[in-house]
C-alpha cells in the first residue's frame, strides 16, 4: 500500500471506510453505500477521481466501468490522522490525547481492558528493546 501524502477530507474519509470495507468498487457501489449522505453520485465520481489524482485510491480501467481501490490502508490512515492531531492539538503529548479521549467518551469495560492489554503490550516491547541499555 502506499505512504499517506495529505490528510483526507472528511467525504473522503467515508469513501475509504467503504473501499476498506468492501474492497475494490465501483463509484456506483461506493454511491450506494454512502446512500445515508447527502452525496449526489456525480460528487462520489468526482470526489473518487480526485482522490486518484491525490494518491488515496487506485483506478482499475481495464473494464468499461472502473474499479476503485484503497491505496492507503487503514491502519497506516489513522496512524497518519493519529500523529497528525496529537501534533497539532496535544503539542505530541500522548497523555493528553489518550487522557482527553477517555474523559470525553464513555468506554465500556471490555474496552478498558483492551486498553491495559494495549499498555502492557507497549510496555513489555519498550522493555525487551531497552534491556542492556543503561538508565
């Protein structure tokens, strides 16, 4: 998959959701996943073709009707929004970010749990690639 150049626009965004979700498309697939939004398919055409132009997607034309597919995965896309936003709204603190995140949402226990996997997980790799260095 290739690297994330610019931050997806928010209709943007949606269309990956569905290219990630359903795999390579067609804008009329696309169109009709989206049919919650109030997106015209001429604008699902032409945000998928500038998107093409931006590096987010791949166009397949070797049929009549083009096939779209993520260029970006999905992981690499919130690593990128992640990092972009724990850099302009948390000064990269990610205390702050994790911290605001937990006040202003409710999370469940099982997310909770995942959440001290994730941090026990982090902090057994942080100590395996420190072993032997001096403190």
């Amino acid at each position: 998959m290739a690297q994330l150049r610019a931050r997806p626009t928010d209709a943007e965004l949606a269309i990956l959701h569905v290219l990630w979700d359903r795999g390579p498309s067609t804008v009329r697939q696309v169109f009709e996943s989206l049919a919650d939004r109030e997106t015209g398919y001429t604008t699902t055409l032409k945000l998928m073709q500038i998107m093409s132009e931006k590096g987010l997607v791949r166009r397949d034309e070797t049929a009549r009707t083009h096939v779209y597919a993520a260029a970006v995965s999905r992981d690499k896309t919130q690593q990128h929004l992640v990092r972009d936003l724990l850099d302009r709204a948390f000064g990269g603190s990610a205390a702050s970010l994790v911290m605001q995140a937990l006040s202003s949402h409710p999370t469940s226990p099982e997310e909770r749990r995942e959440i001290e996997q994730l941090i026990a997980e982090y902090r057994n790799q942080h100590r395996a690639t420190n072993k032997g260095k001096p403190r």
